[in-house]
C-alpha cells in the first residue's frame, strides 16, 4: 500500500484471550466455548503472523480494557496513529464513544471470566489457548 502512495494503518484492539471467548460464547450467540477458543487461537495466530512481516508504524495495539479505563489516553494514541488532527470531529466522536462505553462496560476484575466457566471449560481453555503461558489471560 506504501509502494502505491497508500497510507494504510491497522488499529488493533487486543483483549484478554480468556474474556473474548467468554464474552463470544455465552453473553452472544457467536458459536460455542470450543468454537470460539479454536476460531479465536487460529485468528490471532494469523494476525500475529502478518503483523511480525509489517512495519510498527502501520499498525498500534490497545487494549480493550485500557480503552475502557483510559478513554481520554486511548483517543490520544488512536487519533495520532490514524493522522487525525485533534481538534476534529472524529476526535470528539472517539472520545464521546469511549467514555459512553466506559459507563455501559466498567472495566473491574480482569479475571472475572474465570468465574463464568465451569472446570471443565476453563481446562479445556487452558489447553486449547495455553492460558498459564500467555501473559494476557
């Protein structure tokens, strides 16, 4: 894209492995716990493949919770990374977003999905997304 006078930036917007799949599985209708770990592992594992290969300045990660927690520094982060002057209206737009969001899904225990899942399901999760090896359960 940068070869064709294209200027293409990835936002990435990372969350908990462990809460991704709860919030997929049982607060939506998006598949099962085993189709959704599989799906989710395979993704990321795609994702993270592409973007080792491409330049950090094209794409920026932020948490999901941080975003959450932090509205006013995630905005200021996003709008730099996209080239958005600060003042404009999608600035204003992002951060109104966020801080509606914050309220409507307050970030509290980062391991609350734990208490979602049953034994079974969180020893299935473990293995199927290496849990105790990843740094961002």
């Amino acid at each position: 894209a940068e070869e064709a006078g294209i200027d293409f930036r990835i936002v990435v917007l990372r969350r908990s492995i462990g809460a991704a799949v709860v919030s997929a599985s049982l607060h939506r209708p998006y598949g099962t716990l085993v189709s959704e770990s599989r799906m989710l592992i395979q993704s990321w594992a795609l994702l993270r493949t592409h973007l080792n290969i491409l330049d950090p300045d094209f794409y920026i990660e932020i948490k999901y919770e941080d975003m959450l927690s932090e509205p006013e520094e995630s905005v200021k982060r996003l709008i730099a990374h996209l080239n958005i002057p600060e003042g404009s209206f999608l600035n204003k737009w992002f951060l109104k977003f966020l801080k509606s969001s914050a309220k409507t899904h307050p970030v509290g225990n980062p391991n609350k999905w734990k208490s979602e899942v049953d034994e079974k399901q969180l020893s299935y999760m473990k293995d199927m997304l290496h849990l105790d090896r990843n740094y961002n359960n």
